[in-house]
C-alpha cells in the first residue's frame, strides 16, 4: 500500500463526515456532531493501525474498537461500510430505521463488525477495560516466544459525557491499577454537551485525573493528521500501562454555522446546512451518501493488508497447534467452554446433619468446579471474605501477573458488571462476579446490557434477603428480587438448600444465552437429605414437586423460595395430619416458565386452587402461580435492624404464621 497522504487521509474523514450528517439527516434524528468531530482520528487510527478482518469480523485476535459515545454511532456504520464489512450503503441510508443493521445505537450481534451494545454513557468504558483485562489474562497463559496467540489492542473512544459518568471513574481507575497496557483511550474533548458547553456542568481537569489513575497521558490536536498519528505511535509504545490520548476536536467539524454548537451534538443539520457543509468540506453539493472511488481504493487497500495480518495469524496458530498439540487442546477448551457431561460428579455432598448458608455452599461448589473448569475467573467487589468466592488453589490477577483466576475489582460494583461484560464478549474466559444482592442496584445497567446482548455472565449475590439483620434497611434487599425478574432475558435462582446450590451453578453454567443470577443466604440453612426427598438437579427445571402428605392432586400448595422451603416444608409436615399438602421449591420463575405446559402443571394442577408462596421479598409477581384465590407471605415494606431471627418473627415468616395463613385459605 502507497504511503497515506495528508491528502488521502483528508479525503477519508471528508467522505466519513458525509455519510454521517447525511445518515442523520435522512433518518431526521441522531448525533452527527461526534462523528464529524472524529472523524480524522478515526481515519488515522483504521487506515494505519487498527487490525481487523471485514471478512472474518470473529479473528480473534483482532484489535477491538470500543465507541463508549454509542449516540455517535454514525461514525462506527460509516467506518464499517468503508472497511468492507457486510453493511452495503443501503443499510446507512436506512439509519434507525425498523429491522435496519444500523439502529440508533450500535448493537452486539445486529451489526457485524460491532464489539459490544453502547448506550448508556460509559459502560463502552467498562466493557473495553473488560476485553483488555481478558486479553491479558489469555496471553499469559497461552503466549509463548514462538508464537504470541493474543497480542491485539482495545482502543476505545470516549467523550464528555462518559467522563462525567462514575462508571468511567471506577473502570479507568482499575484499568490503571492494573496497569493494561495496549489499551488506548481516545477521548473526544470538544467541550460540548446536550444542554451546551461543559462549563456548565464539568470543569475536571482530565489530564491530572488520569495521571492520579497511573496512565500515560498524551494530547493531540484531533484534527492535524501528524500529531494524530505521532499521538497514536507514541500510546502504542507504552509498554506500563494504559494511555488516553487527549483529543481536542471541534464538534460537527466541517459545518460552516454550527461546528462548537449543541445543536450539533444531537441534531440533524438541517437541509441547507447540509448543503452548506458540503462545500465547505468539498463535497458534491447534490449527492447525499457520496463516496468517492479513491476513498474505496485507500480502504481497500487496507482491508487487504489486514487481511493478510490475520491469515498470517491463522497459519501460525496451525503451525503452533501441530507443535504444541496439549497446549493447542487447552486454547480450543478455553474458546468453546465445552462443560464435561459428568460435571455434576465433582459436586461437593453436603451433610444433611449440618446446616450450611448457601453462600458457604457455593464456596465450596466453586473450588471443583475451578478444577474442571480452567477457564473459569471471577472475583468480587471487595466482599470475598463474605461472598465465599475466592478460588483457594489460584492467584489473584494483579498489575503485571495475570496468570491467576481470583479478580479483586474493588469497591466498584458498577465497573464489575460492565468489565464481566466485556470480559464475556472478548471471549476465552467465563468470569462471575460477586457482592451483597442489595447491591445489585449498582450492576444493573451492566446486568441489563448483558440481557440485551445475550452474555453468559454469572453474578454471585449473597446476603440476599432480611436475613442479613442487624446492617438493617439499607443492606436488606426487598424489592431487588421483583424488580430484576421482570428484566427480560435474565436467569435468577435461589437455591433451597446447600444442595441445590450445586444445581444452581450447574445450571448457570450452561446457560450460554444470557446472565445467571445466584442469590445466595447468609444464614444457614438445612441441608435436605435427598435420600428421602427428590434430587436437587430438578433445579433445572425451575420448580419441582418436593413434598407431599398424599396421593393424588393436592388440596393446599405451599410455594417456597430459597431459605422459606425450609418453613414450608416444616409447616407442611405440621398440617398433614389433616390435609393433602404438598411443598414445591420454585427457586427459578425464568426456568420454571421455560418448561412444557404438562409439567408445570404436574407442579402446579389447576385443580388445587389453595396456594401459599413464601418469598422473604415484596409480593409483586407472586399473583401468576398463587391465582385468584391463594395468598403470599412476602415482605412489601422495608426491614428493620436486629437478629435475623427477631426479625423473622416481626415480619411473619414462622412456621405458625405459614400454618395460620394456610389455614386461612379454606375459611
């Protein structure tokens, strides 16, 4: 490939600032002032740097392009149909329009091309920190002096907007912590937000915040193609951790009357200032979506040196393979994640004469399935003391040591999830995070993302009910359970008993079409001895018959979740003598409303009408299985400060108080 010119590179971001403020204009909404603000260092950074295949989207060790600022993301389509990519100009044309490849925001899995859903202001920042950390994590354990597998960079463009957001303070904060070198941070300081300029809202000083978090700083006029190109050069070099690279750029470059205006952040530019923006920047006054052959020829020629970059990759990763046939087996174990079919075997067996909280139970679930499992990382936000989820045989990952499986994220919950995900879309590793379910309020924008983008994350919530007593209301989840059950997509269990806790990894682990929530007690809890009652891989199917005093159809149902089976069952056993009750574990509504209508109704037969769910949360939700005429026993106020067992008594979860409002229902 010729050398780029000035010239060649100007023309690039021209064509890239048309098809932009014309995409948006077409669609009459959109964002054209990033676009066109970048637009030059985007040239530079895909023309000369960026490493990727258009025809092969998947190679794995491609650099990933993280667009934290996803209302921009005009830039990232227009970048894509120039590159090669499966995005004719048709589809451009068809910006936010219905069923389009190319909606309003990028979107995983819609888009080839595309690394991950940007949306919300600075997760992109997160999940990018999350692909570098994973990259780290594999080339330790699979480079070598002959071959390095995963050598590839996580560049990552970001603006005002995700600065403000605390989410970029804390993943930026453990990234630089980390020291991940090969990630590079362009941020796009325009000055510029919704409402007007940043001084209304925003006066940090970036450069002095970054250096506190132990980056390489470097700043650069994003619109000089040489200092661009220096400033990328130079954050390549830095081999002590991450580097921002400071741009400062002009929004809706290119518009002779609204470049540095707001209007221009998310506005169409209007019929005549589209006109007028072509002149200036020398396009055709009359075409809308130009692009000219020389730019299509400076892509292309690119696109086939890239090309050439990954099939090179691919014959050493062959090569290697034939060398090095026990560690190419590993590598292919570590990208398909393949669970053994006798997982269950390594299950710990739990003593029914001890009482086990199940937040303990998974601790010692997770020492063997870590065995089984080498890919298998995760950590907590600073509770893996009281989560139990160290990994005992393994290290911690640690600035220049990513060879260990136990990730410390800090007092970060909001970092955690968004750095899980971009963990989980690198690929090569199946990570879990963990802290107190009350604290699920922090992760849920990431937790969301992970439904909408359909990543097996695997989340460890503990503590998950009043029971964790004396903290008091701030620390006891009531509504938490309610609320993420109507997310879509995501996968909640609450195991019953130590056992079930077994199942209920099992069943996160193979669940590869979205996140898994474990919600896990701090108490102890008795262990069912599954020599009298069914076996916990029922789990499976979401609810299960348990119990039951008689034959036939039942005339009283009693629902139990989690740690409320273990009064179920004991105000069951009580109201025998006299009644045909039977006690269902329900610790999945997701996995349960999975199942075949003959089988949930072999569970729940509409013929016994008397229901009672005991759930130690609010009772929204529970109407669907108790029907018209059944009740709940749930929480719909706030806790209290005081032993769990105080605290038990106060709300009602008793076995007399089961008994009273079991009875209740034949009155």
């Amino acid at each position: 490939m010729p050398k780029l010119t000035h010239a060649d590179l100007r023309l690039a971001a021209t064509t890239i600032r048309g098809l932009a403020m014309d995409g948006v204009q077409k669609a009459k909404s959109g964002h054209p002032g990033m676009p066109m603000g970048m637009a030059d260092v985007a040239a530079v950074l895909w023309l000369k740097y960026l490493e990727h295949n258009p025809q092969n989207p998947q190679w794995f060790n491609r650099d990933r392009f993280v667009l934290s600022g996803g209302h921009g993301s005009m830039l990232l389509y227009s970048l894509l149909h120039l590159a090669g990519y499966d995005l004719p100009l048709e589809e451009l044309k068809q910006f936010r329009q219905l069923h389009s490849k190319t909606p309003g925001h990028p979107e995983f899995g819609e888009t080839a091309g595309v690394e991950t859903s940007t949306g919300p202001l600075g997760q992109g920042c997160g999940n990018a920190v999350g692909m570098s950390l994973a990259a780290h994590m594999l080339a330790e354990r699979f480079n070598s002096e002959d071959f390095e597998l995963v050598n590839h960079y996580t560049y990552v463009f970001c603006g005002d907007g995700d600065m403000m957001e605390g989410l970029s303070h804390e993943a930026f904060s453990l990234a630089g912590h980390l020291k991940l070198d090969r990630l590079v941070l362009f941020y796009d300081c325009n000055r510029i937000t919704i409402e007007g300029s940043t001084d209304l809202a925003y006066s940090d000083d970036v450069k002095k915040r970054f250096q506190g978090y132990n980056w390489n700083v470097v700043e650069t006029d994003g619109h000089d193609y040489d200092q661009i190109d220096r400033a990328i050069r130079r954050a390549r070099r830095q081999a002590n951790g991450p580097t921002i690279v400071i741009c400062h750029t002009h929004i809706g470059m290119g518009s002779p009357n609204k470049v540095d205006t707001a209007s221009v952040h998310g506005e169409p530019l209007g019929e005549e200032e589209i006109i007028n923006t072509r002149r200036n920047i020398g396009l055709p006054e009359d075409q809308a979506f130009y692009v000219p052959e020389n730019v299509k020829e400076i892509f292309a020629a690119r696109t086939r040196i890239v090309k050439r970059h990954a099939s090179a990759w691919e014959r050493k990763l062959k090569a290697w393979g034939k060398a090095n046939p026990e560690k190419a087996a590993e590598w292919r174990n570590f990208m398909e994640q393949k669970l053994p079919e006798d997982l269950e075997s390594v299950l710990p067996v739990f003593d029914p004469e001890k009482a086990v909280a199940t937040r303990a139970a998974s601790g010692k679930v997770m020492q063997p399935l870590a065995k089984a499992l080498p890919y298998l990382v995760g950590g907590s936000a600073d509770l893996a003391p009281s989560t139990k989820t160290l990994l005992d045989d393994y290290a911690s990952v640690n600035a220049g040591t990513f060879g260990g499986r136990n990730l410390h994220f800090g007092v970060r919950e909001h970092a955690m999830g968004a750095v899980m995900n971009g963990m989980a879309l690198h690929g090569g590793l199946r990570v879990y995070g963990a802290t107190f379910f009350v604290f699920s309020d922090y992760c849920r924008p990431a937790i969301r993302l992970a439904a909408i983008m359909k990543l097996p994350v695997i989340y460890v919530f503990t503590h998950d009910s009043f029971y964790v007593g004396e903290d008091g209301p701030t620390h006891e989840p009531v509504e938490h359970l309610a609320s993420l059950r109507c997310m879509p997509g995501l996968t909640i269990i609450r195991p019953a008993d130590p056992t079930e806790t077994g199942a209920a990894w099992i069943a996160a682990l193979k669940n590869t079409s979205g996140p898994t929530l474990l919600l896990l007690t701090r108490q102890n809890l008795d262990v069912l001895n599954r020599n009298v009652y069914p076996a916990a891989s029922n789990l499976e199917k979401g609810a299960y018959t348990l119990w039951q005093s008689g034959e036939g159809d039942p005339e009283l149902i009693i629902i139990g979740s989690g740690s409320e089976v273990e009064i179920s069952l004991a105000a069951a056993r009580e109201l025998a003598p006299t009644r045909n009750v039977r006690v269902v574990s329900l610790p999945s509504w997701e996995l349960f409303d999975k199942q075949s209508l003959e089988y949930r109704e072999s569970v729940l037969p509409p013929s016994c009408r008397k229901r009672l769910a005991v759930e130690a949360g609010v009772s929204l939700g529970w109407e669907k299985y108790v029907g018209e005429e059944g009740a709940v026993i749930g929480l719909d106020r706030f806790g209290l400060s005081g032993p769990y067992k105080a605290l038990a008594q106060e709300f009602g979860f008793t076995v007399a108080n089961v008994i009273q409002q079991a009875e209740g229902l034949f009155l």
